[in-house]
C-alpha cells in the first residue's frame, strides 16, 4: 500500500510484509494519516549525524571487539550498529535507534547498536554478553511507546534489544479458554486479525491506537477500553528472562506440565504458591518479558454513545456522576471524558484551520468552532459503552441516561446520530476491542508534532479534579499550549492524560514542553497526586515524588535492581530505578536540580 505525495511514493508495510504493519483493513485510513503527517512536515526526513553514541566507560576498539563478538553467537544480519542517520519516520514506520518523538536533542537519546534476538535463548545469550562487557541493554517489544520514551534508552549508547522483529508470534490461542499467548512483537493489529483468521467468538482489549505491542503496553500497565481494559489485571502467566541471563516463568507457569508440556493452567490462573511476583516485572529493569498470557473477552453485543455538557465546571458534577456508577458496574467499561477542544483536534485539521494566533487558542474561538461541529457549543464530552444482551444494555442506559439528565442542558447521543467521520464511530470501534488508527489525529494540531503525556492519577472526587485541572490550565496558559485532558474515569481514580502536543524541531517549544512536564508533576505532587506512568526523562522526578518515608519505595525498588541486576546491565533508569553502578553519579534528573537537559543534555556532567 502506498500514498503519494508531492510526487513521492510513500510505501507503508502492511501486516502481511511486516510484523509491525498494518493490516489491509486499514490500508486506505493509513495512507490519508501518513499524507495528513506528513503535509505538516517542515523538515527534511533526516541530518547527517553529529557522532555515534558508545556505551558509558568503553572505548570504541573494545566496542568493537564486543559487537564482533556478539554478531558472531547470534549472527551478523541480527546486530545492526546504530550509525546512520536518525529517521523519525512516523507512528506506523517509528525508529528503533532513538525517542521518535524526541524531547531532548533528537541525537541525545540513542543507542549504540539495535540486537534482534530470534528467541529467548537468544535473549539469554545477548543478556549474557552484556553482563561480560557491562553494556547496559534496552530491551523493547515493538518500540511503539511513544509519548514516554519510545524506543531511546535512557542511558546513550546502550544496545536496544528489539525483541519483537523477530519474536512476532501469537503463540497459542485458547478458545476454549478464551486466552492466548503472545511474543514481545505481537500489536493489537495482529493479535486481533489472528482471532479473526480463526473466526472465534473473542474480543481484544486494545487502546486508542491500535500499533502497539500487546505485551509491552501490559507491562507498563497501560489500559484500553473494553471490561477487560486493564491489560496487567487482565494478563495471565509470564516467561521472563533475568538480568543474569537465567528464565523464570511465572504463575503455574512454574510448575511443569505433565511429560515436559506447558503448565495446562498457565493462561487459567494468575497467582502461583508464595509472593505474586509478576508486579515487579511491570514498569521495572528487573527482567525481560519473552511471553505472556491474556485473557480474551468472550464478543457480547454492545452499545457506545456520547453525552455532552454545556459548563466549564460541569465536569466536577460528572466525575461525581460516574463514581457510584462506575463502583456499581452499572457502566461498562472505562469511559472518557474529553474537553471540548478535542472534538476539533481529533478531526485531524492543524490548529491554523481554527486559528492562526499565538499562544493558546482561546476559549471563545473554541466555542466558534464547537458550534460548527456535530458536538455544538459544548464544554465537555463523554464517551461511554455498555456490554451484554440488548436488554441489559437498554436498561443499564435508561440508568445512565437518567443520571446525566440531571446536568442542566447535558444531550445524549448514539452513532447513528452523528455524521460518519465522528470520533463516536472510533470510539465504537475501540470500545469493542477493534485496533484503529483515529487517535493519530491529534498529531496534525501543529507541524513537526510530537506528543508527551502528563498522567496524574486523582481520586474520582470533584473536588480533587477541580484542583488538578485548574494546575494544569493555569501551566498551560503559562507555556503557551492549548489544553487537552482526556479523563478515563473509574469507580474510585481517574487516569487523568493531559497531552502535550508540540512542534519536535521547534527548540522553544521544547523547551516550553519539558518546563510544563516538570511543574505538572511538582504541583500535581505537592497536593499529593502522582503520576502512574511518565516518559523517561521525567522518571527520576516522577519516582522521587513517590517518597513517602524518607523513599522507602525507591529505596526497596533499588535493593531488588542490585540483588537481581548485579551489574546494572539491564535499562538502566528506566521507571527512575538505577542500579548502583549508575546511582548517585549525577545520571538522576531531578526536580530542583536546575538541570537544562535541552542545552546540555541528558549525561552526568561532573
Ligand atoms: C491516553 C490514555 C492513557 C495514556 C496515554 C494516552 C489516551 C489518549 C489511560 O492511559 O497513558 C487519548
């Protein structure tokens, strides 16, 4: 499949060529995003290199002598030396040799070498060879963590290991049981075309974009949006390699099966006998994921709809509305609660179709502009979904119905009431475990854009909502960038996601980015929120603010990374954990360190 643009071929890999493609059911809504990206592009695909990243405390002839080395047990073709120029590419075609949607100098954050090991003794034998030559590895499933970090190590030169190129297999999958078993190079594209091939009656879990490793977004503890939307809560059973290059599975994974075969209980059952380990895998550097069981939702029939409020502030009587809604389970999923200002971003027009001012886009234009859209001039919407039998899903709504008919002016929509480019219609999709590619959209609001996300979780008060997002308007209006907050709102917290959008070649907006990520997080902090998931330039802030007790978290995270994790080979930094090779020698970013990562970069500077 390809586009054309300005007279140049723009090919995307489909699923069938390649592990991370995408599938033909989506060729043509690929091709419109990649164009829409790309004619907001200003510069040029790529600049020659400034220099080539080496592992800290090696030089390059032992570098080299190492890479030789290592090419050798696992084959040349298998280690690619990380010394060409930096492509960004984008979210279909994303590098792995450095942070796509870089915060820092695009050149700060690299790697030395990309390793595609083919299976876990493959693994086991690279994880070993670091271990021998203290390289620090970075292990990554497809890379497609964009908006915390990508695929870039946090520490330059360390070699990433891209495990999903050539560990790309759906392993097993159970109808009977509604489970499957995956690889690190499995994404939601694949995992759900794979259940259709076979034509069994299961549904996925994915989130809003559907490029994504099915393992890696688990094990950062991302989330999506059908009943079975928390993807750890929802995995069952782990083959992990450690930092010393020996294998554990987890569960009754660690029992064997009859005759050498696979535990017959390792996707049924999560705990084993003694400590539930799998936690400590999950946004770590303790060991590295090489398979993973998930449950699959049984297909059930279902109904999303949108509702809309007029007020600013209705949000705080709407998070009060959906608490003892969502502690019921009267609502069926994770809802979203967005601003108004996203039903213009998501229709994928840059930010100068609405307005061509500077700084934020004020709130009267949005209001111009809502009032053109199918939304109208409203403040807030919410978009739900219901599961099971269409009477259960009838009067769970006439519930639902009644409750936010209680906000003054608030309209309740179904699909087949908005026009068919609406969002809803994504939402549809999402909502009953359909990967889709919609969410990009957001990425057209400026040229050259990249997004980081700032993700505070609140308890589903009003009051605490309020406090929050009065932080982040107040920041927002301060660094000059419009507000988008997507509230995914459960019974008792809301993972509350304020997406930065930004210019990557614009050094000022840079700058601005990481000013506003660093003041979210003290302010959100100093009133009590933390984040549950951060990009990893704000990881150390991020894992200092979690210091309760003169950080005893932290410091209990460091006793495991040095007793699992002898020489600190394994992403070092990543989550804010450094192992003691690295602590305390000035790697750590932290709030109040006055540090300016943009100007000198991300290296300890003694
Ligand atoms: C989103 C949701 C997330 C996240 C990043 C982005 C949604 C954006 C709930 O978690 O971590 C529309």
């Amino acid at each position: 499949m390809s586009s054309i643009i300005n007279g140049i071929t723009n090919a995307i890999p489909s699923l069938t060529q390649k592990y991370s493609g995408v599938p033909e059911r989506l060729a043509k809504e690929a091709i419109a995003a990649k164009d829409r990206l790309l004619s907001q592009k200003t510069v040029p695909d790529s600049v020659p290199r400034k220099g080539h990243s080496l592992p800290p405390d090696v030089d390059q002839a032992t570098y080299d002598a190492a890479i030789e080395e290592l090419k050798a047990s696992i084959g040349a073709s298998n280690v690619e030396v990380n010394d060409k120029t930096l492509v960004d590419g984008w979210y279909m075609e994303h590098p792995n040799t450095h942070d796509a949607y870089h915060v820092v100098d695009q050149e700060e954050m690299t790697c030395s070498a990309v390793v595609y090991p083919g299976s876990t003794e493959e693994v086991q034998t690279v994880v070993k060879w670091a271990n021998k030559h203290t390289i620090p590895v970075y292990p990554i499933s497809m890379g497609r963590n964009l908006g915390y970090g990508g695929s870039a190590p946090r520490v330059p030169g360390s070699v990433v290991l891209d495990l999903g190129r050539r560990m790309d297999q759906v392993l097993n999958i159970d109808g009977d049981n509604a489970s499957c078993i995956v690889e690190p190079g499995v994404s939601y594209f694949k995992l759900y075309e794979e259940i259709q091939k076979r034509n069994l009656p299961l549904w996925i879990d994915c989130p809003d974009l559907g490029g994504g490793s099915v393992l890696g977004n688990a094990i950062d503890r991302g989330v999506g949006y059908t009943p079975y939307g928390d993807h750890f809560a929802n995995h069952c059973g782990m083959e992990i390699v450690l930092p010393d290059g020996s294998l554990l599975r987890t569960g009754l994974g660690a029992m064997p099966g009859k005759d050498g075969a696979d535990n017959p209980c390792w996707q049924s059952f999560q705990a084993a006998y003694g400590p539930y380990v799998d936690g400590i895998f999950s946004q770590s550097n303790y060991g590295i994921v090489t398979k993973m069981g998930f449950w699959l939702m049984p297909e059930t029939d279902h109904q999303s709809y949108m509702v809309t409020f007029p007020q600013e502030d209705d949000f705080e009587r709407i998070v009060e509305i959906i608490k003892p809604l969502a502690q019921k389970r009267i609502l069926g999923n994770i809802p979203q609660l967005r601003h108004v200002i996203q039903e213009l971003a998501v229709t994928g027009k840059p930010k100068t179709h609405w307005y061509d001012g500077p700084g934020q886009m004020p709130r009267e234009v949005i209001r111009q502009h809502a009032a053109q859209q199918p939304c109208g001039d409203v403040s807030w919407v919410f978009y739900g979904t219901q599961y099971g039998d269409r009477a259960g899903i009838e009067s769970q709504l006439k519930l639902i119905r009644a409750e936010f008919e209680k906000i003054d002016g608030s309209r309740f929509y179904l699909p087949q009431d908005m026009p068919p480019e609406h969002y809803l219609h994504s939402r549809v999709q999402v909502c009953s475990g359909v990967p889709v590619l919609r969410e990009l959209d957001w990425l057209n609001w400026v040229p050259n854009a990249a997004h980081l996300f700032f993700s505070p979780i609140l308890p589903t008060k009003a009051k605490d909502a309020r406090v929050v997002l009065d932080i982040v308007s107040r920041l927002h209006k301060k660094y000059g960038f419009d507000l988008f907050p997507t509230l995914c709102v459960a019974g008792r917290e809301m993972h509350t996601i304020v997406n930065i959008v930004y210019d990557r070649y614009d050094p000022d907006a840079k700058q601005r980015a990481t000013g506003i990520m660093r003041e979210m997080i003290r302010e959100a902090a100093a009133e009590g929120f933390g984040e549950y998931r951060t990009h990893l330039l704000f990881a150390d802030q991020v894992a200092e603010s979690y210091g309760w007790n003169n950080g005893a978290l932290r410091k209990f995270n460091e006793t495991l990374k040095d007793a699992i994790d002898e020489n600190s080979i394994l992403s070092p930094g990543r989550n804010g954990i450094w192992g003691k090779r690295f602590r305390g020698k000035g790697w750590e970013i932290l709030d109040g360190d006055k540090r300016d990562i943009l100007r000198d970069g991300i290296r300890p500077k003694l």
